[in-house]
C-alpha cells in the first residue's frame, strides 16, 4: 500500500473486513468458464461480474483472478466486453451514468465497489493506459508530474525531477526526451506519447496496470517497444492488457482469458491456450475463423 | 454505351454544378463586403468632420477691472467671475462696425457658448494670466464650424441659408487674417454630452459603457462559466436538469427590452438602486449575457476530448481536478471567444438600458459604476434624435467609436482565442 497515496487524500486507512463471505466465494463453481480462471495469490479476484449498460447486459456472470506480478492478456472477439471488463477494475465505468456493476470485484481481499472505497484512491493503485495515446497538453516534464503532484507523492522539487526521470527511465522513454524535458508531449511521436503515457502512470506507483489496446494505434516498431517494456514492468506492477493481436498476447503474457459475447470462456497459461485450446470457441478464435 | 461513357456524361453536369455553386458562393461574399464598404464609407465620410474642430483666434483683455478678480483670488471667486465679457470685447474690438444690439447678438455668436469656460479654466490653472493679454484660440460656434467645413454652403441665397450676410462676412474676414483655424478633435475625447454640438464629446458615454461592462463582466463570467460546468460535467442527466435547459436556451430567445422592464421593476423600483447607473445598466446586462455565456461555455466543455478527462481520472484525480486541471483550460478559448461575443453583444444593446433611464441627457462624466450616465449606443441614439446639423457628424462619429470598440472586442477575441489553443 502506497503510503503517500493514502497521507495525500486523507483517506482513512481500509479496515479489514470479514473475510468469510469472500471464503466461501472463493469455492464456487465455474462450470461455464473453461481453464483455471482462479489462482492461488490472486492480486485481483472478480467474483459473478455482470455489467449493464441500461438495460443492455455487456458483461455475463465473469469470475476471473489476476495473479500478482503477471501479465494477463483479455482477447477476444470485437464487442466481446473485454474493453468493459477492464474498466471495472479500477471504476472508470463510474463515469458513465447508465452503467451498472454487480458482483465481487477485490483487490488485495477488499472490495472496490463497497460504498466506503474512494474511487480516486483506487485509481491512484490502479493506474490505467488508454488505448488511443492521451498525453495532457502540457510538457513531458508536467505530463510525468501531474499525478505524483495531485498525490503530493513528493516533499520538494528535487524529488519530484527524480521520480519524473526516473518514471520516465523505466517507460523507456529519457534517453530520447531527456534534453526537451519541457517540450510538448504533444510533440512526440505516436509511439513515445504513448510510453509517455506509461511513464506518467508508473509516476503514481500504482500496484496494477491495466492497458486498453495499448499498441493498436502504432507501428510495429512502436509496438515492439511497447511489449518490451511490458516485459520489464511485470518486475514490479501487476499487469492486465486487452489486446486484438493474438501475437501480442503470446509474446507478452503469461496468462491469456478469452471473452466472447460478455461471457469468459476460456482462462489458461498463455502457451497452453495458443496451442492447446479446450474451448471450442477459443479454439476457432485463435485459428482465425471468426474475431 | 459502356460505363466509361455514362460516367463521362455526367461529368459535365456535376462540373456544371460545382461552378454554379462556387460562382455563387463568391457573389454572395461580394455582395456582403459591398455593403459593409457602403456602410462604413457612409459613416467615415459623414464622421470625419466630428473629428475637426473650428477655431477662432482672438486676443482677450484678462484685466482686473472687468473680471473683477486678481492673481490672488482663490478658485471660487475665479469660478463666478464673467468671463463673457473680455471675449465680447475682443470680438468688438476686431469688428468695431458693429453697434447694433441685434448684430451685437449675432457677432457673439461666432464663438461657442464654450469659449468662457474653455478661458476660465485657463485661468483657474494659470492665475498669473489676470492682468495680462493673451492670444487664444477658441471654439467656434457650431455655425461657424459648419461654414468652414462645407456643410453650410456659402453660395446660397441668404433667405436660404443659415448663416446670414453679415456673420458670413465676419468669418470671412477672420478667415482672410488667418484667425480662423482648424485642428484634432481633442475636446470630442474629453467631454461630455451638450446641447451645443460643438461641445459635445463622447468620453461620458465611453466611460458609461466602460463601467456597465465591466459590471456585467464581472457578474455574468464566472456565474456562467460555474454553470455551464456544472451542467457539463457535474449535473445527473434527469427530467430538472433539461428543465433548466431548455430554460437556458429561451432565456437566450428573449427580447432584450423585457429584461429592461426587470430591472427597472426589481433593481430600481423594488431594491431602489440609482436610476440611469452603470450598475443596473451592467446587472440587466448580465442577464442577457448570460444565457450566450452558458451555451458557448457548454460546447466549449463539450469539445473537449474525453480521453483528456480519462487520462487525467485514470491517474487517481478527482473530478474537479480533472475539470480544473484539464478540460477547463483546453475549453478557455471557446469560453472567451463566446465571453467576448457577449459582451460585444452587451455593448451594442440599447433597448433594455432605455428602461432603466439611461436615456437621461447627462453632461458629467461618470466617475464611478453608480453615477448616472449613458452608453454608447444610446448617445447614438440620442444624438441622432438631436436638430442641430452639427450632431449629424456626432452622430456618425459616435457610430465610429462604437464600431472600433467592436472591432478592437473581437480582436482581443481572435488573439486569445490563438494564445490559449493548444492541440493534441
């Protein structure tokens, strides 16, 4: 837990709160999601998620675990809700009024979505890269710093300048930004305002990554350094990315869910999924005959 | 007849019509700038000589005996003295032909009811100058004025013209020896409104405008930008929120006299605030502003791009941050260029402030929001009202002044609008 997160908001403190109701959903069942969708050191555990847009149902009764310190692709079909999924997991579907959540979502055995959780704290420890790069209209330098100075992260400027280069070092970013720290991010090219985008939501030291089709926008060179870098942050942050490239998911991985029609179908290791599918619809979906 | 030559036939009718539609679209745009060319060269050439003063030059006696004051008379004895008499003898002394009342009368009136105040405050500036004689030019009567520029012609017959045998002669004597003279309008700039055109100047009616803006600036701004932000991005979408929708848009739908009746119903006669100030002038304004603020801020907001909202939500700021930190400024230069098209708006109004008595003829300069006074628009309207041949300059002149404030709004407009756009 991310102490100056908490002094910065004043937030109390979360208190532990029975843990036998969330027990005994840890036994459940799952007889329509194929795989391990559970695990043992679950970072994240969704328990029976339905998500409604009005009276549209995008997301079906989806019980799925993110274990720590692994990168877990979503694939799937367009539409298939795996964009929607991801956004429940640190509430930006808050705001959209017609949405709905029901179900257990924990992080770390507590539950986001009780009334008590703040949903500004939760994005401070859930950090969120989008899949079109969204660099504020200010400077790299301004960019990187914005969270860590909403936060009060840092006591003084010197801190901030090396948490900002240092944030900006493990995008893999400094080396070709460090002599126009003060340039527009807008300036950059697709590619690095989108590791500028990492950057500047590793500066708030979230415990969890979640990236929405973070490379779909860019060229394969971009791309490469995109999913070299996820490689490296899954030393030290959690990672769930929806991607439409099976590709992708293999390289970056370690394990894979499929979504289709809101529904989870099929959760495994990456290498287990790509070459041995139990699903039937997963299995037409990585042989390319639908998605 | 393969495609090839379908398509080729009607190639000509689609070419046919793109050049009807562009010769048109250029007709209409010579025809607008025509217009507008007639437009301001009608007023340029009506206001130019507003612009010009008339001078005459006379050489005055400040003795003792006929001010009945000396250099060491304090400032209100210097303010009572009479100063008509040592410009009267002046002119008696350039044409001492004249012995008749009537001609006497009519003699005085080559210079304007001005000239004494102009020389008393020269005196209550300089009290050195009692005793002496001085060489001073002063402002000619509108009369004179109007003969030097043209706008009286000199040719007519005499029962036809203003201007009769004698006083043409006398001018054209003082003409002849170069005692008449011309020069910059600076009194136009300095004054207040008269009744006498050649004393009326615009800067009463300036400063009226100035302060009602100002006060509606200062009230309509922030209340419609907190709004238009609420209602954007704090407001639940519910059946009361369109209420006041809807009744935003009507607001902005109604005739700008109603407001007028408002303010004089509520702000003067129930709150009992100063009749013909710029205050009530600026609150009444306001409301009318309003309602163009709100909707110009609002799509302004609405521009904004919601991956901005969600980068910066996705970092952990709260909503208001994300308001304040992000969208408002990417939303600024929408919100300012609609700010200034309502103020733009707000200058140019002249029905509402006919209610709230800012019609009134008022000779002081407004020293403040609450001193009655009148606005741009309205001197217009007042000076246009006025018989005298020398407020039809005025009046053009006045029009002049409006439509530079005008331009030097939108100006700003265009300016902040290019300082504060940043692109993503």
């Amino acid at each position: 837990m991310n102490e100056a997160v908490l002094n910065g908001l004043n937030e109390p403190t979360m208190k532990v709160q029975s843990n036998r109701e969330t027990e005994d959903s840890l036994n459940i069942e799952y007889t329509d999601t194929v795989g391990q969708p559970l695990c043992d050191d679950p970072k994240i555990s969704t328990r029976n998620v339905d998500v409604f847009y009005a009276d549209n149902q995008a997301i079906h009764d989806v019980s799925l675990d993110i274990g720590a310190h692994q990168v877990i692709a979503l694939i799937g079909p367009s539409g298939c809700g795996k964009s929607t999924y991801l956004r429940t997991l640190n509430r930006m579907n808050d705001t959209i009024d017609i949405c709905r959540v029901k179900g257990q979502i924990l992080l770390d055995g507590h539950d986001i979505y009780q009334k008590k959780q703040d949903p500004v704290l939760l994005r401070a420890r859930v950090g969120m890269v989008f899949q079109k790069p969204n660099p504020f209209p200010k400077s790299i330098y301004d960019n990187v710093a914005y969270g860590p100075r909403i936060h009060g992260l840092t006591r003084n400027k010197a801190e901030l300048d090396d948490l900002v280069e240092d944030s900006l070092i493990k995008a893999g970013l400094f080396q070709e930004v460090k002599d126009r720290l003060h340039a527009p991010g807008t300036g950059l090219s697709g590619g690095q305002q989108q590791r500028l985008c990492i950057a500047r939501t590793i500066a708030v030291q979230p415990e969890v990554i979640l990236m929405d089709e973070p490379a779909s926008a860019l060229d394969p060179i971009a791309t490469a350094k995109i999913e070299e870098l996820i490689n490296e942050l899954k030393e030290n942050f959690t990672i769930v990315i929806v991607t439409h490239s099976m590709q992708q998911a293999a390289r970056v991985s370690q394990r894979t869910a499929y979504f289709h029609m809101g529904r989870l179908i099929e959760v495994g290791e990456t290498d287990q999924i790509f070459t041995n599918p139990s699903h039937e619809l997963t299995e037409k979906y990585i042989t390319g005959r639908f998605g | 007849m393969n495609n090839t030559d379908i398509v080729k036939q009607s190639l000509k009718k689609r070419y046919f019509k793109e050049r009807l539609f562009k010769t048109m679209g250029m007709l209409s745009i010579v025809t607008a700038i025509l217009f507008l060319l007639l437009l301001l060269t009608d007023i340029f050439t009506k206001a130019w000589p507003a612009f010009i003063q008339t001078r005459v030059e006379l050489t005055v006696d400040l003795n003792e005996a006929d001010l009945g004051i000396d250099a060491q008379s304090d400032e209100q004895a210097i303010m009572s003295a009479d100063f008509r008499k040592p410009i009267r003898a002046a002119l008696l002394n350039t044409f001492p032909e004249v012995t008749k009342r009537k001609q006497k009368r009519e003699l005085y009136s080559l210079t304007s009811m001005g000239a004494e105040f102009q020389l008393r405050d020269m005196v209550i500036e300089n009290p050195q100058l009692i005793g002496t004689q001085q060489t001073i030019q002063f402002m000619a009567d509108d009369d004179v004025d109007a003969v030097i520029k043209g706008t009286i012609d000199r040719l007519l017959p005499e029962s036809d013209r203003r201007v009769k045998n004698d006083k043409l002669g006398w001018i054209e004597t003082l003409e002849a020896s170069g005692q008449i003279t011309t020069g910059f309008n600076w009194h136009f700039f300095a004054a207040g409104d008269s009744r006498e055109p050649e004393m009326a100047g615009i800067k009463g009616a300036i400063l009226g405008s100035l302060y009602t803006l100002l006060v509606t600036l200062a009230l309509s701004f922030p209340v419609a930008v907190a709004a238009a932000i609420y209602l954007e991005e704090f407001a639940p979408k519910n059946r009361f929120i369109d209420f006041i929708e809807i009744n935003i848009n009507n607001l902005a739908a109604v005739p700008s006299i109603v407001f007028g009746l408002l303010g004089l119903a509520v702000f003067i006669n129930f709150f009992s605030m100063p009749r013909s100030a710029p205050i009530v002038g600026g609150i009444v304004l306001s409301l009318m502003t309003l309602p163009t603020i709100i909707i110009a801020s609002r799509s302004a907001i609405k521009a904004v791009p919601p991956s901005l909202r969600e980068a910066a939500l996705g970092l952990g700021a709260s909503k208001m941050q994300s308001v304040f930190h992000h969208v408002l400024p990417a939303a600024l230069p929408g919100i300012l260029t609609g700010t200034i098209i309502g103020m733009a708006q707000a200058l140019g109004e002249t029905a509402p402030l006919l209610m709230i008595g800012m019609v009134a003829f008022i000779v002081d300069i407004p020293q403040s929001v609450t001193d009655p006074s009148t606005v741009l628009p309205i001197q217009v309207f007042l000076w246009a009202d006025s018989p005298e041949r020398g407020f039809l300059e005025k009046t053009s002149a006045a029009i002049m002044v409006l439509l530079f404030f005008l331009i030097a709004m939108n100006a700003i407009a265009i300016y902040l609008r290019k300082k504060f756009e940043k692109k993503w």
